[in-house]
C-alpha cells in the first residue's frame, strides 16, 4: 500500500478508496500523534471540523467527528465552508487542529481529508507521517487508548463561522468595491455563498452561477477549471469581471469585462504591483513556481520585482514564502496566498483583492492584467515511459539543450515527472506559438525514444 498521505491530505474515490473507517481511523490517529507531541499542551483539545457540499462528505463528516470525540477532542462543526475558511477559524478560534473535507476542483465521487495544525497551518511532513503510521498500527489489531464517561469529546455545531469568516475578509480589504459589477463562479462548491456574500458586503453588485450545490454538481462544468459560463455571463451582464473558484475555494482565476481569462500569474503581477504600492510587498518579492509563464518572470525583471521559483505545488510555495518572510505566493491555477491575511491559498479574498484593485485605480482589470504579456505555452504529457529516468538521459539533456538555443532568451523549456501519475510533461514557451508547438513535439519524440 502507497503512502496515504499526499500534496494535499489524504484523497480518493469517497467510499472505496476514501471510507469512513479510514476517515475515522486517521481522525483517531491524528488525536493521539498530536498529543503526544505535545500540541495539547495538557489541556482538553478542540478541532474544527469543514466540509465541501458533496453527499460524502456528510458521511465522513460524521466519521472525522465521530473519531475526534471519541479520542477526547471537543469538535466545533462549522458545515459547509471553504478551506481557508477553515484554516482561518482553526486560527482565530485558537483550536488545537482542524479537519477539512473535500476534493478541491477533483470530480464529485472524490473526496479527501486535510488536518490543519494550530493557527490554521498545514501538518508538517514528520507529522502527517507518524499520523498514518500510528493508524496503520491500530488498523492492524493494536488497541487505542480510550476516554470514557466525562473524558470524551463533545460536539457543537458552530454557526458564527460563516460570518466570523467574511467579517475577516472585508476587514482586510484596502478599500470598497462600489460600483462594480462582479459576476461570481461558485463551482456549486464551497464557496457557493461566502464568496458573494463577501463581494455584495464590499459594495460590489453581485451576479451569480454555479452557487446551487446539491452534492452532486460540484465542479461539473463550472468553476476555475470550466470557465465558459462565466466568460458567457460577463459580457452578457456587461460586468466589470468574474472570479471563478474551485469545489473548496482556495483558489481562484478570473475573466475581464470581455471575457477574456486572466490566470494565476496575471493576479498575481496584478496584486505585486498593488502590494508594492502599499509598502507591503515584503522584501519586494513574489513567490511562484517554475510552471509560471516566461511572461511572469520578464514583466516582474521589467518592473524591479524579485521573483523567487519553488517547485509545483502551493505547499513548497508556501514553505519558501514561510522560511524567508515573503507576503505574496501563488501559482499559475490560481493558488494565491497573501500570508499576512491567509495561511494558505484563498480565493475568495484573492477575488476581492483583485477587484478592490481595479475598484481603487478605476482601470480595467484588462488594462491591469496588461502589466504581463503571456506568451505561447505548450504542454504535451509523455505517458508510459520511466519518469525516474528525466535527470539522468544524456540523450534527453542534448535535446533539451538543442531546444533552449533555438528559443534563446523568449523561450523556455521544462521537463518534469508528475508526482501523481506515470508521465513526464513537456512545457515549451515561445513568442511563436508555432514554435512551441513544433519544439515540444520534437521534445516529446525524444521523451518517449529515450524513456520509452
């Protein structure tokens, strides 16, 4: 059996990979490791518990809480909220832990569990692993140590959560958004009423699709991976912009007064900039990864920003943003973390913030997301080859270098093995669209001969 615990939590088909003993079970686990690292500190410890609105999450719901109460943790249930809705209460509530349930932007069947540690951080390695580990080893027959009578946990559901939640994000925002017509994108998921009760709260007048969760719609269409309603739903309502989350909402693209789609590295120039201007772009520094566009990276050099790249995924974003004082991070999908307001990526504050920038200099987010120009990017999944063999083909590096002297300084070439499934992907940037087309072909050719 491979390692339960991934990038993000632990994630699956719900009830056959993701069931409610493991659910249970990890909960139990999570108590135990927990206070035996001394994150209790002798007290009686409490865990706010999330959840996105597919079915199952109502049964490992009940599972995660189940588990906790029964390990003595008191549970606070604050239903259906986004991510860092969860990760902001766990903070701003001072619990000990909190548990989130959901699949982000994965298809409705899926569905995962992600523990947050006090202050609403995400679980270090060390302790995720000692966590399947101490479940791994009651799974197989060794008892658990047990409260009874007054020793068990109690369970409430919290309702302020909702409220304590938004209050936050319009506490945060640098200004209103009077006037503004937002057309908002819930993915029928988490955010599906935070979001625009947070954007009608700032000022702005709301339009709304993809806020009617009934279980089973989450991401079906709609949302950041599906972004043809809401380009339709813009330019229809003549709205200034839209902002489009995925089935947790930590994350968020939007789309111009045309219908145009601005990405994660686009929102991201955008607020450096803004940030920038406030004096509170720390160090004047943007975290991103290596996936972002070459576009990023000159318009970033052209107005004397320093850009700092992390490997794929917003978990090394954040550790890089965490270990050298950064304040703004993101990726291309359109994780954005503002750590002075966030401990991990937040879309519903990422719309706000990219709408109170257009709000405060009455610019269109067009003429905003300008600041960066994205060139062509091809991408091309290599599949069934030995990925653990990238770094070490000579015949690869050759052609890799050949490829970086055709495309000179406005071209990029990245080669990288997935860390979820038996592929090797291919990026190539250009100014010509064509060549990228033609050179990560040729990439690709040798990817597989070479691998193969």
């Amino acid at each position: 059996m491979g390692r339960l615990f991934g990038t993000d939590g632990v994630r699956g088909v719900a009830n056959a990979d993701l069931t409610a003993e493991l659910a249970l079970g990890l909960s139990v686990a999570a108590a135990h490791v927990l206070a035996e690292a001394g994150t209790f500190e002798g007290h009686r410890p409490v865990a706010v518990v999330g959840r996105d609105p597919r079915a199952s999450g109502e049964f490992l719901e009940a599972a995660v809480v189940a588990g906790l109460a029964s390990a003595g943790v008191d549970v606070l249930r604050v239903g259906v909220l986004p991510t860092p809705a969860v990760a902001y209460l766990t903070g701003a509530l001072g619990a000990d832990l909190g548990v989130m349930l959901s699949a982000s932007h994965n298809a409705m069947p899926d569905n995962g569990i992600k523990f947050f540690a006090r202050g609403g951080h995400k679980l270090a390695d060390e302790l995720e692993d000692r966590i399947e580990q101490t479940y791994r080893a009651h799974a197989s027959g060794e008892p658990w140590d047990r409260p009874t009578g007054a020793g068990v946990g109690r369970v409430k559901d919290y309702d302020q959560g909702f409220d304590n939640y938004v209050a936050h994000l319009i506490g945060v925002l640098p200004n209103r958004l009077d006037g503004l017509k937002v057309v908002i994108d819930g993915a029928h998921g988490a955010a599906s009423r935070v979001s625009p009760e947070a954007f009608s709260r700032a000022g702005a007048e709301v339009i709304t699709i993809g806020t009617e969760p009934d279980g089973l719609n989450i991401n079906h269409e709609c949302g950041s991976t599906h972004l043809d309603k809401l380009r339709t739903a813009v330019v229809e309502h003549g709205a200034d912009l839209g902002v489009a989350h995925d089935g947790d909402a930590d994350r968020c693209l939007a789309v111009d007064a045309k219908g145009n789609e601005i990405d994660g590295d686009q929102i991201l120039a955008v607020l450096a900039l803004a940030m920038r201007e406030a004096d509170s772009l720390r160090k004047n520094t943007v975290v991103a990864t290596v996936m972002s566009n070459l576009g990023f990276k000159l318009a970033m050099e052209r107005e004397g920003v320093q850009l700092v790249q992390t490997a794929v995924g917003d978990r090394y974003v954040l550790e890089e943003m965490k270990a050298n004082g950064f304040a703004l991070g993101g990726e291309q999908s359109g994780h954005v973390i503002v750590l002075d307001h966030a401990t991990t990526g937040d879309g519903t504050l990422t719309g706000l913030m990219l709408a109170a920038r257009v709000a405060a200099t009455g610019r269109s987010l067009a003429d905003l997301a300008g600041v960066m120009e994205r060139l062509p990017q091809v991408l091309i999944n290599v599949r069934d080859v030995d990925k653990s063999r990238v770094g070490s083909s000579e015949e690869l590096a050759e052609a890799v270098n050949a490829a970086e002297r055709e495309l000179g300084s406005t071209g990029r070439v990245l080669l990288r093995s997935s860390g979820t499934e038996p592929l090797v992907r291919v990026m190539v940037e250009a100014a010509d669209i064509e060549q990228a087309r033609t050179v990560a072909q040729q990439l690709a050719d040798v990817v597989k001969s070479a691998l193969g």
